[in-house]
C-alpha cells in the first residue's frame, strides 16, 4: 500500500482540506463526482479509506469514515474519523447536507 501512496499528489486549500491531484475523482453513475479511487492488487479502493487504514488500521465492522468538513474529496486524515451509518445521517441532518432521494 504504501507504494501507491508515494505516487499521490496533493494539493492543500486554505481550509485544511487535501485534494489529490494525481488522480481524478470517478463519477457516480448519476453524474456527481464521487471519490478518488485507486487500485490496490486490481481492487479498485476509495483513497481516503486507504490513507485512513494505512494510518490507524483496519476499519472496523459496522463503522465508516466521516469528513468533519463535509468534503467528500478531502483525503486529509485529521479531517475523518469513525462513526455507524446512524451518526453520518444525524450529522448530515445537523449540517443541512441531508438530501434525501435528491440528484
């Protein structure tokens, strides 16, 4: 893994937020733009699940990553952290970035 971290470019904004710049964002198939990706052994993986997982260790059963600055592109690790689906949605609600059935 971390071969295919020392091929990463960043870029860091004014808000401490990291954009990678060696790789684009895929789109979902909505057309939004989702996350980085990168391929580990030919499995295609989110970046900042890998950048966390290198950092801290495996991601638990039942937990996800959360952007404390609600930017689904930042790769910055002291902007995630852990938490169930239940406490995404209520800060999601909380933050007014809650869009249900919404394109």
């Amino acid at each position: 893994m971390k071969h295919i971290l020392e091929r990463i470019t960043t870029e860091t904004l004014s808000n401490g937020c990291i954009y990678c710049t060696s790789h684009k964002p895929h789109k979902r198939g909505d057309g939004r733009v989702g996350y980085y990706r990168v391929c580990i052994n030919g499995i295609k993986k989110y970046l900042h699940r890998v950048i966390f997982e290198y950092l801290y260790g495996e991601i638990p059963a039942g937990k996800m990553l959360m952007h404390s600055c609600d930017d689904q592109l930042c790769i910055n690790d002291e902007h995630l952290s852990l938490g169930t689906h239940k406490e995404n949605t209520r800060q999601a609600i909380e933050r007014n970035r809650y869009k249900r059935g919404k394109k």
